[in-house]
C-alpha cells in the first residue's frame, strides 16, 4: 500500500458538511455495500450501484473504476461533486492518471489530491480472487474514490474500501465466466450443426419449386444477398439454411432479430462490444458478424429489426465493415458473409409505412425469393409427407396410405400453419400407427385427427321431387333445366378451380375431387374445360 502524506494528523479539523465515519460499527456499511452489489445484479449495474454505496456510506465526492483492458478502459462513475475552482476535465485527468499508476503497479495509492489544500483520494485493484499471491489471480480493474478531507489516507477507510475491492472484483471475474458461458452457448444455439435440415435438392424437388431451384441455382456461384419471404411455417429458414449448406459457405450462424429495442443490445449482438462500453458489459464478446464470417448470416425476422439498428446493418451490407460498441480501434472491424434475410411480414407494405428502409431492402433482396403456402401447393404434399416421414425414421419405411393421401390434399384443409403444421400432424398420426400396429408401418386416415369436410352435401333425391312439384309438365321440366344448368356453372367452376390448384394435372385434380381420372375428363368433354390453359399457366408463374 503506498499512502502520499501520512495518515491522518493528530488534530486535523474535517472541513464542515464532511461525514465523520464512525468506524465502531462496519457491519451497516457493509450490509449497505452487499445490497447494492446485489439489487445491481439484476439490471447489470452492479459496478456502478458499489460506487454509489461507498460514496453514501464514505462521504466520498466522486467514485471511478474501470476495467482491465488493452490500454485504459471505459470508466464507470457515481456522482461527482468537483472542488470548487476545478474544472471537470482537470478532475477526470487526475483519475485517469491515478488507475493508470494503480493497473501499471497493481498496487493500493492514497494521497491528497493535487488540486485543493485539503481533499484525498484512494485507489485500490481489484483481483479476482481474494488471494492476490495466488497464482491463478488475475487484476480485472481498478477503483477511485475521492474525498473532501483527509478520508482516503486514513487506515481503516482504506482497509474498507480494499474489503469492498475483493468482494467487486470476484463479481466482476464471476460475470465475466458468465457472460463468456453464455457467448458460447448463444453461438452454439446459432450455429447450424447439420443435423436435421434437409438438403436443397430435397427441399426444391417438386414441380412447384421449379422457379425457386432456378433462381437458387443461380445465385450460387455469387456472394449476392438473398431475402426468403412467405408465410410462417413455409420453411424460409430451412430453406436458407439448406442453400448455404449447398454452397458450402460456412460457418452458418443465425441472428433471430427484434428480440430487443435497445441499440446497445441488438449492436453487441451483431457487431460485439468492448469490456465495460456499456453497463454490464464486463467481458469483452464478439458478435455474430464476427463468427459468421467467410460464411453465411441468416438474419431471422428482419422485419422487425428497430431503424436505428437498421442503419448500422445497411453501412455493413454496403462496405462489410462494423465497430463493436466501445471499439477504440483506428480502423473498423472487416467481416465478409453472405447475408441471407427471412421474414413473413409484407415487406412492401413495411416500407410504405417506412417502418423498414428500401435502401436496405434493397441491399437484402438481390435475390428475392417468396415461397409459397402450402394451400397453394397441395399437389405437393404426399411428396413433402414421404420426405418428412423418411427424413424423421428412415428405418422404419412408414407409408401413407391411397386414403391418408387424399385426405391431407382435401381441399377443405386451410394448412394455415404450412410445412409446420404437417410436419406436426404426420408426427401425431405416427405415434398412433405405432401404437396401433408396431408390425405394419402403415400411416392411414384414421391416424389423423384432421378436421372432416363440413360441406354441405347435395340435398337428397326425394328433396330434389319435392322442389319440382306442382304445375303442369312444362313448367317443371323448365325448372329442372334452369336448376341444371346452376349445377353445372357450379360444377365447371369447381373443377376449374381444382385444375388450377393442380396446375392443369388431371390425376392430381381427379384425386383431390374423389373422382376417377376417365371420369373428370369425361365431365371437362362435356363442361367444355381445357387443361392446357392451366398448364400455360403454370409455365408463365
């Protein structure tokens, strides 16, 4: 411990309005200190809630601390009450000065302080064990405190602090484990390990995804920017995740955004921040740009990303290069990533109400692609169930049997959930097929807890007598003509609607209506349907 001037003198008058510590009574201070420590814990600001309570229960002016870092690190301060006469950057240079000498000796100073006749100070490090001779101890930082008097040259004033300094500098050690912990896991969480996604070709194999697979395949071979929109449960990010593993642009690392409104937050989770740039940041953490570079970025639910972080996004699309928060650096960080967007909001209508910037739209969308719900590609759905099945247990060999498939293409079903949905329902109807039959690994209709068509049937042929009773022969027969061809407007209407979901294929349509393929064609003859309008159709998508 190294003490400029003395002790206290014998004598010496206190100035007025500064506290006398009584020091026949610790335990209240320290109680005091503890639940600072603690209730700081919560919001992150435990260094700074320890400051404030030592100035409380010291009578201090000021506290500062900052953290072990290359060069000085980011200062944390209480309240400040400058002597008078002393300008504010007079006051910082000299704290500056003195836990610079403290983290250069890691050792405790006192002293006056060199601009007023009376005031002191006191400088302590702060270790992360409590044994500083220990090997494994490490200096994590360093404190501040000043006062009006002569408080911090007297011995158990010093002795205090230095109790409150080894207690701070385990917590600062202990957060810094945990926040290095959690680092980990996150990018653990974020980072594709090739275990359950599909491949692309398997993804992109029907008929539907044609112009998908083109559009894909061609962006391969580029660094171009790719943005997947469609409805939830579409499976933008297995999509994503797939085209990246097929370029073999790794690492794939996935940012799920709008998870915070808060700058510093979304920031040091993209971009990384420097030990103590903000509070609570007590370790230093790189961002997911950082861990994802030379490979691919997917950014979940862009469309909720704030526009203020969508301005630290946009500069990174345009030159690829980023500055963690509290980075002191000359030049800025480099990160090089294909950077693949998804989201299920409507991103025109999200511009309109400049809710999300077209600049970066644009910057995100140089290949857009919109997958579509699974409603409108039900001709794929026994493809997708055979894959998913097999994909799930490939040994078992599970089938789908000639009903289970003309029920999950009912087009009664809305598939409002996509992909997700039938992914969930084949779980269901699995585990009861198994349950049902362990021999058999056949999946049929009555496995699925789907809701029944709710329709309403044709009404009965006594009803149908009963609406043409009465009158002469003439006026009936009329009727039945007038009422036949309704019938038939509605049924060329349904079959029409049916081919144009199948895109003009009559096996799959004749499947969807319950009807053999002879007769569909039978009934198009003679409603006058041609299928070759929703074949050109299907070409021109």
């Amino acid at each position: 411990m190294t003490v400029e001037g003395g002790t206290l003198p014998p004598g010496c008058v206190i100035p007025p309005g500064v506290p006398v510590i009584d020091d026949s009574a610790p335990w209240p201070r320290v109680r005091s200190v503890i639940d600072a420590l603690v209730s700081g814990l919560r919001s992150g600001r435990f260094i700074e809630e320890a400051l404030e309570a030592l100035c409380v229960e010291l009578g201090a002016s000021s506290a500062w601390s900052t953290l072990e870092t290359k060069g000085h690190g980011p200062l944390h301060r209480s309240r400040t009450a400058s002597f008078e006469g002393v300008s504010p950057a007079v006051l910082a240079q000299h704290v500056t000065e003195v836990l610079g000498r403290v983290q250069g000796e890691r050792v405790t100073t006192a002293g006056r302080v060199p601009y007023a006749d009376v005031g002191s100070y006191a400088a302590v490090p702060l270790w992360s064990e409590p044994d500083t001779s220990a090997k494994t101890c490490e200096f994590v930082g360093a404190m501040y405190l000043e006062f009006a008097g002569d408080q911090g040259r007297q011995p158990e004033i010093l002795a205090f602090i230095e109790a409150v300094a080894v207690l701070l500098g385990g917590m600062i050690a202990q957060q810094t484990r945990i926040e290095t912990t959690s680092e980990d896991l996150m990018v653990e969480r974020a980072t594709d390990r090739h275990e359950s996604y599909l491949e692309l070709d398997q993804i992109l194999a029907p008929e539907s995804m044609r112009s998908i697979r083109e559009e894909l395949r061609a962006a391969m071979q580029s660094g171009a920017s790719i943005m997947i929109l469609g409805e939830s449960g579409t499976g933008k990010t297995q999509l994503g995740t797939a085209f990246a593993r097929a370029t073999r642009q790794e690492p794939i690392v996935r940012a799920t955004l709008g998870m915070a409104d808060d700058l510093n937050t979304i920031t040091s989770e993209l971009f990384g921040h420097e030990r103590g740039a903000f509070s609570g940041a007590v370790s230093k953490r790189k961002g997911l740009v950082e861990h994802a570079d030379g490979g691919t970025l997917i950014l979940d639910e862009v469309l909720n990303l704030p526009s203020n972080a969508q301005k630290l996004l946009l500069d990174f699309t345009q030159f690829g290069l980023y500055r963690p928060l509290g980075y002191q650096g000359r030049e800025p960080k480099t990160a090089k990533v294909r950077l693949i967007s998804v989201t299920n909001g409507d991103v025109q209508q999200a511009i309109k109400e400049r809710r999300f910037r077209q600049d970066l739209y644009y910057r995100l969308a140089t290949v857009p692609i919109v997958l579509p719900p699974l409603r409108e590609r039900r001709q794929d759905i026994p493809q997708i169930a055979t894959l998913y099945l097999h994909h799930v247990d490939s040994q078992a060999g599970w089938e789908l049997s000639a009903d289970a498939l003309d029920l999950l293409t009912s087009p009664h079903l809305p598939w409002e959930g996509n992909i997700r949905e039938l992914e969930a329902v084949l779980e269901r109807a699995r585990n009861r097929a198994r349950a049902s039959d362990r021999r058999d690994p056949i999946i049929d209709a009555g496995h699925f807890d789907l809701p029944a068509d709710t329709s309403s049937p044709p009404p009965p042929a006594a009803e149908w007598s009963d609406a043409f009773e009465g009158g002469d022969i003439a006026t009936r027969w009329q009727k039945i003509l007038e009422t036949r061809d309704d019938l038939e407007a509605a049924e060329k209407a349904v079959i029409e609607e049916t081919l144009a979901a199948c895109e003009g294929f009559v096996a799959r349509a004749a499947r969807v209506l319950s009807l053999s393929r002879t007769g569909l064609i039978s009934r198009m003859a003679t409603l006058q349907i041609e299928a070759d309008q929703f074949r050109r159709r299907r070409r021109e998508r």
